[in-house]
C-alpha cells in the first residue's frame, strides 16, 4: 500500500508526505520539510553578545579559580565564657540525673528484695 498526502501549513506553506505500508510497518517520506529541520543562525547582535558574555564568564571564573581564603566566624570573648558556663551547667546537671537514677535503682532494688511475691492463684475467685 502506498500513497500521498499534503496539506498548506501556517506558514503558508505546501507539505507533502509520500508513504508506503507493508509487513514491515508504515514509512514516510517528507518533501518540502528542509526549512523545518535546518537550525536557526544567530544575528550578528545575538554572536557579539554571546561572545562578550563567554568573555566576561571566563574573566570571573579567572579571577575566582584561586584559592578563596575562608573567614570562619570565631567566638568572641563573652560567647567563649558563655558557652563554658553552660558546659559547667550541662555536666551538674547530668551529675544530679546520674545521681537520682542510681537512687532510683537503689530504693527499686530494696523495694524489690523486701517484697512478698503476689501470686496469682487462677483457681480463685477475687
């Protein structure tokens, strides 16, 4: 099976597609499509202003390629002084847990040792 058809686009302009179909599948071919798939050429402004953009980007990019110096904020004094008394603070602190934990732990191990074992008898009614 083969065949042809065209059509005028936007532009005005007249396609045409010539096909053919067999066990291989459907093949076109274009006539009058060279316009559609040559690539659009820059304008003398749009080559100058990419060329002075790609100056310009390269300068920079020289002038950062370098090595920066890094500028690390440091504490000032009273930040210093600050941060060690909340040290000094956040060590009491975890002595007084550590110290109420083992307290804990001490009053559940003498709860546990003086305690009457509650057995449960599944034969009674409670």
């Amino acid at each position: 099976l083969s065949g042809s058809y065209s059509f005028v686009d936007p532009k005005h302009k007249v396609r045409t597609v010539q096909y053919t179909a067999d066990e291989t599948g459907f093949h076109a071919s274009l006539i009058n499509y060279e316009d559609t798939i040559a690539q659009p050429v820059d304008s003398e402004a749009v080559r100058l202003a990419k060329e002075k953009h790609f100056l310009l980007y390269h300068k920079i990019a020289e002038a950062n390629a370098h090595g920066v110096t890094v500028n690390l904020p440091r504490d000032s004094v009273s930040v210093g002084r600050a941060k060690d008394r909340h040290l000094q603070l956040y060590h009491k602190i975890a002595d007084e847990h550590a110290a109420i934990a083992a307290q804990r732990q001490a009053e559940r191990l003498v709860y546990e040792a003086t305690s009457v074992v509650n057995d449960v008898n599944p034969d009674h009614a409670y």
